[in-house]
C-alpha cells in the first residue's frame, strides 16, 4: 500500500514535532519534510512534492497563506490543509481563497486530523461546523475596501486621525469618512471596539 506522503509547516518546534510523531505512527502515512516557516514550505513542497501537506497560518519570513498562494501558482492540484490555533472568520476566508481544501483547529482530536487527512488526499475538503460557520458569518458581511483595511491597520497601531491623514496623504474629513464606513461595516460603535473586531477576526494581525 502506497503510503500518503505528509509534509508538515509548523513554526513551533514542540508542536511540530509531536505532529511527525503522530503521522508516522500510522500505517498509511509518511512524513517526507518538514519546515518552519512559509518560505521553507515553498522549497520543500518543490523538492518533494508531497501527497498532502499541513500547513500553520501565522508563522516567520512567510505567512502560511501566503505560501499555499505561491505553491498553489506552480502546483494547482497541490492538496493543503491549514492547521492552526486561530478561528477568524477573516483567517479563515482567506486561507480557503487562497486554496486550502480544509482549515483544522489545533484543539482537535488525533482522530479527526487523521480523517481530515486521507479526505483530502481522496480529493475532498474538511470544514469543521464551527469552522464554516465563521466562514458564512465573513460571507455574508460587507468586506471593507484596500482603503479602509490602510485605515484600519493605522487604528490598530494607535494612530490618530491627523497622523493617519497624514500618512495616507488625504485629509482629516476623508478620514473620519472611511472610519465611519469601517465601523458600520465591522458593526461597532467605536475605534476601540474596531481594533479588537479586527484583531479576534484576523482582519489585521499585531506584527
């Protein structure tokens, strides 16, 4: 029996290790590489071309979604899970955009990382219930413009208005405008409120 071929992208070494562990324990499976960050995925992925590979979000010198992008540019039928501790509609959406055939919680049972496993490597994708259910929630909300995303990134870094103006190169009134217009679309009432809707949905990360 052909084993499933795994690599595994996990910036924490413990984790990730105990994660190899975990896969070669099965009989149908084989860890062929493992990385640390985003980029290593990218040349790992390369060299080795793996059945499927398990794929951390937040990590070093290239984010995971940013590495299922460009493996996904030069291997289309590359299958990737995303296994992560972060549940934002936000992360979420973009993860499976991007190309992901499942995004996985790191609190899951073995059992269930394994059955997600060989589903995409029959082709199939796995969304958890209250994976999907965030992911309806960022589907059915209004996504806010580039603009307003600059905007936003400024409040979460503590920028007031004039500085933000200032930075973006238009005015004081134009800024309040797309302020107004990102509270309504995150459905807050203040710029408090928006950093933390922005942080817990993973709109914006704190680098």
């Amino acid at each position: 029996m052909n084993k499933i071929r795994i690599l595994v992208v996990e910036d924490h070494h413990v984790v990730r290790q105990g994660l190899v562990a975990l896969l070669n324990t099965m009989p149908d499976m084989s860890v062929v590489a493992e990385g640390a960050d985003g980029k290593q995925a990218v040349d790992l992925f390369r060299q080795h071309e793996p059945d499927v590979t398990l794929m951390d979000l937040r990590m070093p010198a290239m984010s995971g979604v940013d590495a299922v992008i460009e493996i996904r540019r030069n291997f289309p039928a590359a299958r990737i899970i995303v296994l992560t501790t972060f549940d934002g509609d936000e992360d979420i959406y973009r993860a499976l955009q991007a190309g992901a055939r499942a995004y996985l919680l790191k609190g899951m049972f073995g059992d269930e990382l394994m059955d997600a496993i060989r589903a995409v490597h029959a082709g199939k994708s796995r969304i958890p219930p209250a994976v999907a259910e965030r992911l309806a929630s960022r589907m059915g909300s209004p996504g806010l413009t580039a603009r307003e995303l600059d905007v936003l990134r400024l409040i979460v870094a503590g920028k007031s208005n004039k500085e933000i103006g200032e930075e973006l190169h238009i005015s004081e009134a134009t800024v309040k405008t797309h302020i107004n217009n990102i509270l309504s679309k995150l459905g807050v009432t203040d710029r408090t409120q928006a950093t933390t809707a922005a942080l817990q949905r993973g709109i914006v990360h704190l680098s």
